[in-house]
C-alpha cells in the first residue's frame, strides 16, 4: 500500500462518556504522539458529559468533522466501542478506524458475542444472561443450581474488566445481581474456569497475512504457578508475558480461535481476544476487544513490539486500511 500523504488531515479520538475515559485520553495522547511524527493529527476530544472538542475548543460534531480526512477511533467502552459514535461518523462519511457498527454493537455485548460464537466449536464458559425485568430471586437460585461455582458476574456491556464481580454462595450472587442491575439493564453469570489467562491479538493484512496473529500474551494475577486467581485478578497487579508460557498446540488453538473470532464476527482492522487455558479442560474463549487499549504499556503495543513492529507502523497501516476500505 501507498504511504500516508503529508496532507492528510487526521483526527485523533480520545474520551468519551463510559468509565474507560481516563485510559482513552492516554491512548490516544500515544497515538497524537506518534502520528506527530509525520503529521499534524487533530485532537478531537469528548468529554464525560458527550461534548466534543477540537484542540480543546467546545464544538459541534459537524463542525469538527468537516476538518477531517479520516478519524482514528481510540475511545473505549459505551459509545465508542458500541456503535453509537460508528453511526455518527458514518453519518457525516467519515472513514474511521476499526469495526463498523454492527459487528461493535454485537462485539460489546458479552452474550450476543457468546450466541454467535457457540455453533462454531468455540468453548465458552456455561453462561447465563439476567435481565433486570427478570425475578432476581427465583433466577439467582436458578443459576447457583445450575452452574457449578464459584461464578463470575459481569454487566453485559462493558469494558473487560470493569464492575466484574465473583460469587461463592447464594448470598454473594444475589447480591452482585442487584448490584449490577441497578444500573444496568443485563447482567451476564459464567462458571470460573480455573487455569492461565491469556490474550490474543489480530491484524487485519498485515506482513502478508489476510488476518495476522500475534503471539499470545500470558497475564498473571497473582496465583500460584501461574494459576489464574480470580480475587487477585481483580483487584491487583498484573504481570505480562509475551510470548506466553504456552505449550505449542496452545498457542496455535489460541492464534486460531482469535481468527476465528474476529472473521466471523466481521470485525474490521484488529482486535483482541481474551481466553482462559485451563490445566484439564482447554482453552475457553471469554471475550474480544475490538479497540484494544493504546496507551505505552497495553498489551497491543507490547505484542507489537515482540515481532520487531512499532506502534508507528501499526497506526499508518491501519489508518491505510481504513482509506482503502479494506
């Protein structure tokens, strides 16, 4: 592919409404900083209160929009990963970087994902969805007699580890249900899978690759040998590996299933896949990113860096997808 013209007016999208605000605004400073290298990218800031910014001035969607070429999309989380602000720039014929809106609105829906996933062979954690018109009583005691414990408790819709939530007995379940559903509208209950974490991410024609996958990223909590440890996972320190300990027929079903995922999901540029290995029972598919956090120390940029690419050439190849509509 051509290279990027010096005259291209890039805009660079960064916060937004959901609770990823904070880790969007640093993403996207990464990708300002790069792209100003060999541009003058446009800081198109949203606030958390919806309102969009130019250079830090309060304007219009419309009035920003006019001004650019193309727009790289680095918020995270509702609004931004959902579809919402895809319809919007799709609206004003804006080409953006990553999923168009269909395959984001499914993509963020942790059950959808997992409805689409299952006639494929993709193994999952047994899963049920609550709805906040649901008898939460009666359900509660639906799913602890039905799905071995501990549980976890997820809202729907979401970044992948906020307002997650684990359950040992009746008491715990029902109250992370409540919880949850006060203010959201779903809530999503899994069986913890036991076993190493990890995660995988793809690129859409990249080295000559129709969908290259890098080498899987191993996460540890805390637990011992490795050992996925849900309590440590969320709420302590991580420690990133990559490539990660995995045996070789790991690493190829785990490259495999982040295919999978991304293609048959129809999603667009890249994205990233979380998965747990378990000891017994295999490899298990939780969910995907499809805008993978940016910032210097995310785990995108550091599965970059381990096959000898920079984040620089990533953000012109992507952003050359994007102007090809590819």
């Amino acid at each position: 592919m051509q290279t990027l013209p010096d005259s291209l007016k890039i805009g660079v999208l960064r916060g937004g409404t959901s609770p990823e605000y904070d880790v969007s605004l640093l993403g996207g400073a990464h990708i300002l900083e790069v792209l100003n290298e060999t541009h003058r990218p446009i800081d198109i800031f949203i606030s958390k209160d919806g309102t969009w910014h130019m250079y830090g001035v309060e304007k219009s969607p419309t009035q920003i929009l006019k001004n650019v070429d193309v727009v790289w999309n680095g918020l995270h989380g509702e609004f931004g990963e959902d579809g919402k602000v895809q319809e919007i720039l799709n609206h004003h014929g804006v080409p953006y970087t990553g999923s168009e809106k269909y395959p984001s609105s499914i993509a963020m829906n942790k059950w959808l994902t997992k409805e689409h996933l299952k006639d494929l062979g993709v193994k999952t954690p047994t899963y049920i969805i609550v709805r906040q018109t649901d008898d939460l009583k009666e359900k509660a005691k639906e799913i602890f007699n039905s799905i071995p414990h501990p549980l976890i408790i997820k809202p729907v819709r979401g970044g992948s580890s906020l307002g997650i939530k684990t359950a040992e007995n009746y008491i715990e379940l029902y109250s992370a249900l409540y919880d949850i559903l006060s203010s959201e509208s779903d809530a999503l209950v899994e069986e913890y899978i036991n076993g190493r974490e990890a995660t995988v991410g793809v690129i859409d024609d990249f080295r000559e690759h129709k969908t290259y996958v890098l080498p899987p990223i191993e996460i540890k909590h805390g637990g011992e040998n490795g050992i996925f440890d849900y309590d440590a996972k969320y709420g302590g320190e991580s420690q990133e590996l990559c490539p990660g300990n995995f045996t070789e027929k790991e690493k190829r079903e785990l490259e495999a299933l982040a295919t999978v995922v991304h293609n048959h999901l129809r999603l667009r540029h890249y994205s990233r896949s979380d998965f747990i290995v378990s000891p017994k029972r295999g490899v298990y598919f939780l969910e995907v990113n499809t805008l993978p956090k940016m910032t210097k120390q995310s785990l995108l940029p550091l599965g970059l860096k381990s096959v000898g690419s920079s984040v620089k050439d990533f953000v012109h190849h992507v952003l050359k997808l994007t102007l090809n509509k590819r």
